[in-house]
C-alpha cells in the first residue's frame, strides 16, 4: 500500500465516520477521487498535491456527511424491524425469546417453591425464603449464558467446564450454612452475579476468550448491555406503574400484588435476555451509548475526584469515620474504572494522545490520592478493630482496583509522554479482567468459611 | 462571475437530468460536461452532487448500475428513466418560462418553444 492509498484510506474513513455515508457511497466517492487525482498527475501536479486539490473539490468531510444526512435520513435513526421472512433473522428472534420465556418461567418457578415456606425476609409482595434472593443470578444469567453458547455453537467441551463452573458455584453458595440476613449472606448475593457475568462473558466471547480484543468486546458488550436493559426496566415500570392505575378501580388487590408478584419478576428475567440480544442486534446501528456517557461524565467525575481529594487532603478524614465509607468509596473507583474503561473502549488505536486523555488521568490520579487517604485511615482502624467478613471484602476491592488504577494512570501518562501507545492500556485492562474474577471467587467461596459464615 | 448557491442548487437537477438525457455516464464525466458547458462558470462543491444523484433515483427518475471503468475501477453509472425524462421536460418548460420573463424584462427575447 503506497503513501496515497493510505491517504485516501483515511479519508475514508473520516466520511464513514458519522455512518451517513455508507460502504457503497464511498466507493462511489473513491472512484470520483482517483479519476480526479489520475487527471490532476496527468497535467504535472505530484502525488501529494493532486490527493489535496482532489480532496478539496469533492467538499469539506462534515459538509459532505451532512448533505448524504440530508438524503439518507434512515441511516441515522434505523428503526428496529422485523427482518423479511426466510431471512435467518427471524430464527434468532424467535432462539432469543425462547430462552427469554426460558429464564422468566425459572424464576416464576423457583418464586413458587420459595414463597411456600414461611419466612420473615419480605420480597416482592409476601415472605420469601433468604436462598431466593441469594440464588437471584443463579436462575437468569446461565439461562443467558446458555443462550450464547447456543447461538455461537460453543463445542461441547468447553460448554461443560463452564457448567461446571457454574454448579460449583451453586453447590457452594446452597450448601454453605450462612446465618440468615448475616454480612457473608449478603455478599454472596452481591459477588454470585458478578461471578456469574464472568460465565457469561466467556459464553460471550466464544472460542477466543484469551484474545484481549475479545475481552474489550465482552467490556463493551456489557456497557451496552446494561444500558439497553436500564431503558428496558423503565419502559417496563411505566407499564407496570400504567397496569395498576387502569386496572385499580375494576380488580380487587389480588390482581394487583400478582402483578408486582409474579409478572414484575418474571418480565425483569426475561429482560436480560432480550438486552443482550437488542446489543448484538443493534451493534452496528446505532453508535454505542456507553463511550457517549463516558464522554459526558468524565470530565465531571474529575472536577468532583479533585475536589474531594482537595478537601479530604485539607480536613482530614475526621473522627466521625464511617465505617461504609469504605464500601463507598469501592462504588467510586469502581465508576472511575468504568468511565477509564469505556473511553479506551471507544478510541480509535491510532487515535493520537488528546485532552480527553489528560482528563482521564486527573480523574485516575485524584480517585488513586483519595483512596489511599481512606485506605490508610481504613488500615488503622482494622488494626484496632480486627478484620470482619465485610472489612475483608472491601479492603481486598479496593486493594484490586487499586493496583488497576495505578497501572491505568502509569500506562495513560506514558500515553500523553508519547512513550506507549493505547494499545497497551486495552491489554493491562483486559489482562486485569482474570483478577477481578478470582477475587470474586474468593468472597464468594473463601471469604465465608474464614469467617465462620458470620 | 459567481453564480449565486441558491441559483446553482435550483438549476442542479435540469442539469444532471438534461446531462443523463445525452447517454448514461457517471459523477466525474457529469461534473466534467457541467464545467465543460459552462466554460467552468457553474462551480459546484464535486461531492454534493452524488447526494442529489441518490435523491433522484429514489424519487425514480434516474437508476444507477455498478459498472466498471476502462482501467478496471468499480463506478458506478446512472441512466434516466422515462419518468426522468418527464420530469426534465416539465422543469424546461419552467426554466424557459423563467428566462422569457426576466428577458422580457431585461430586453432580451426567447422562443417559445426549445431550440
């Protein structure tokens, strides 16, 4: 590929960028381009002067995209539509609300066989066992799981290292003899989901889960994903907040607690599934929301990080310390790491270093200075207290997104230095993935014995 | 002299039509004959034409095949149908009813009918 093909293959891509412009239309343009070019050399002019005087007849690159707007308004804001028949579309809708029907009809079921036994722990409109809620992940997401090895033909073998993966999960977090409502049963409820994404995750990628531009694809599947289904719940409770306002003067309670009962949760389960499908479906339609969001609250979860760090650094941390501000300020990093993670996720690899870039670090640097305030006031007060299962827990996330923020903001300002490329920063984050897993692993299956199940 | 924008965007569509009513061709031979006539008076930004040839194929009055050009590259190249040709005559009798009007005016006259 000589210097000019490279030219023009930017250009390309420039005008394909807004998706106005689609394949078809830029050969179109490409072919206008070179007989310009070719004609342009044939009078004398040299490569590199024919390619600009070519490039600026054809029109400015956002003038021209947003004329080919003007014309192709539907390339913009495709509407979601049913596939004509015989396509195999229609079949991957009807895979999709099958195991959809598959996961709400689980929960319904187990809601029925944990609604029967007596208990004080109040969900969904009546007592339900504690193992319900504990088990939550456990009915929906292998169901979501099992959907993508389906749809990907995952061969048998590692189908089954992944069940099996699964049932150790289940025995474990079934058999172990937690005491009602203890910190241990909460965190399982918490970390299983987690553990259980993983499956998904892997399910997701399919035979190259080790490759890390399939670990950024499971990243962004799971941004997306959770957005669509973010926007799925809300549709879903102005039907339901809807249901009970028409239905309240014609139908006794009865109707009304079987629809926050039984429908609410079996629609909710379902939901996972119909997001994950919406995602895959909808990949390249419309541009992914998540790297947009990240666009907007990056720059405002700096200011916020420095400030706070500014006022902690100034104030102290005071003797008033709350004993969740730990757990707090794990939710924190935890978003910092989303937001870093997403906006790689969203640049190009030969994009340049950017402001967006310096940004992120700041937000990186000032989330890093404000934890270890906290960790070190944390540590003091573990050193006087002892450990607790909650401790533990929260201590070792924020050890581990720690060590990952430290590692984002060394590999970001070698960025902006010019002395690494963006590359390097997607792999320490997707070769990072594997340790959030097995910490998982370890609050779920380790963390409760060592404490006795407290 | 400049030619206005508005004036340019009007007159695109009798241009390309009447253009494609010569023989099938494709956007870099079109912009060319455009200059070519107008002794390179009418300028026009080169990429803004092909989102008018899109425009008149979807209304019908133009279709466009890929083809190939003598040094093997993929073009694409469009042909006017006979609603193209319909719609080119009804936009000749506006352009000429235009022109007789300001001539009429500006004392100068033209025929009726199309030379």
């Amino acid at each position: 590929m000589n210097a000019r093909d490279t030219w023009i293959g930017d250009w390309r891509a420039a005008l394909q960028r807004s998706g106005a412009v689609d394949d078809a239309d830029a050969d179109e343009l490409e072919s206008h381009l070179r007989d310009q070019i070719t004609e342009l050399e044939s009078v004398g002019l040299t490569d590199e002067e024919a390619f600009q005087i070519a490039v600026g007849r054809l029109g400015k690159v956002d003038q021209l995209t947003a004329e080919y707007a003007r014309e192709h308004g539907d390339r913009m804001w495709k509407q979601l539509r049913a596939p004509a028949p015989d396509t195999p579309g229609r079949l991957s809708i009807a895979v999709m609300l099958a195991f959809a029907a598959l996961a709400a009809a689980i929960v319904l079921i187990a809601r029925l066989l944990a609604s029967s036994t007596a208990s004080d722990v109040l969900l969904l409109n009546g007592p339900i066992s504690p193992w319900f809620i504990r088990d939550l992940g456990l009915f929906v997401l292998p169901v979501l799981a099992a959907y993508f090895v389906v749809v990907r033909r995952t061969p048998t073998r590692r189908v089954l290292v992944l069940a099996a993966g699964v049932a150790v999960l289940a025995l474990a977090v079934n058999l172990f003899p937690y005491a009602p409502g203890s910190a241990s049963d909460q965190l399982v409820w918490i970390h299983l989901p987690v553990a259980l994404w993983f499956v998904v995750g892997i399910a997701y990628a399919g035979r190259e889960a080790l490759s890390s531009a399939r670990r950024m694809d499971v990243i962004r599947f799971s941004g997306e994903w959770a957005i669509y289904y973010a926007l799925i719940a809300l549709g879903g409770l102005v039907l339901l907040g809807l249901t009970i306002l028409v239905l309240t003067p014609i139908a006794p309670d009865l109707i009304i607690e079987d629809l926050i009962g039984w429908i609410a949760p079996a629609g909710a389960a379902g939901a996972v599934v119909v997001a994950a499908w919406l995602v895959e479906a909808k990949k390249s339609i419309i541009e992914n929301l998540a790297p947009v969001l990240t666009a907007i609250f990056t720059p405002l979860f700096a200011v916020m990080l420095v400030v706070a760090a500014v006022g902690y650094a100034v104030t102290g941390l005071g003797r008033d310390f709350d004993r969740d501000l730990l757990a707090v300020f794990d939710v924190l990093l935890l978003v910092v790491l989303g937001l870093v993670v997403y906006g790689i996720s969203a640049r190009s690899a030969t994009q340049r270093a950017g402001l967006m870039d310096v940004i992120r670090l700041v937000a990186v640097v000032a989330a890093i200075a404000l934890d270890l305030l906290v960790l070190v006031a944390m540590l003091a007060r573990i050193g006087d207290l002892g450990f607790t299962v909650n401790r533990a827990a929260a201590l070792g996330l924020n050890l581990v997104l720690l060590v990952n923020l430290v590692g984002t903001a060394w590999f970001t300002a070698t960025l902006l230095a010019g002395r690494s490329r963006p590359v390097q920063l997607e792999r320490w984050q997707t070769a990072y993935l594997p340790v959030f897993l097995g910490w998982v692993l370890v609050v779920i299956l380790v963390l409760p014995p060592l404490f006795a199940f407290a | 002299m400049n030619i206005d924008k508005d004036l340019v965007a009007a007159m695109a569509t009798p241009l390309v039509l009447a253009i494609l009513a010569e023989g099938s061709s494709y956007g870099y031979a079109i912009l060319k004959r455009v200059r070519d006539v107008s002794a390179g008076e009418v300028q026009w930004t080169d990429g803004m034409l092909y989102p008018l040839l899109h425009r008149l194929e979807r209304l019908g009055h133009i279709v466009a095949e890929w083809g190939e050009s003598p040094e093997g590259r993929r073009r694409k190249y469009y042909r006017i149908t006979d609603s193209g040709r319909a719609q080119l005559a009804d936009q000749r009798r506006q352009w000429e009813t235009a022109t007789r009007t300001l001539g009429g005016i500006w004392g100068f006259a033209l025929p009726a009918t199309g030379a």
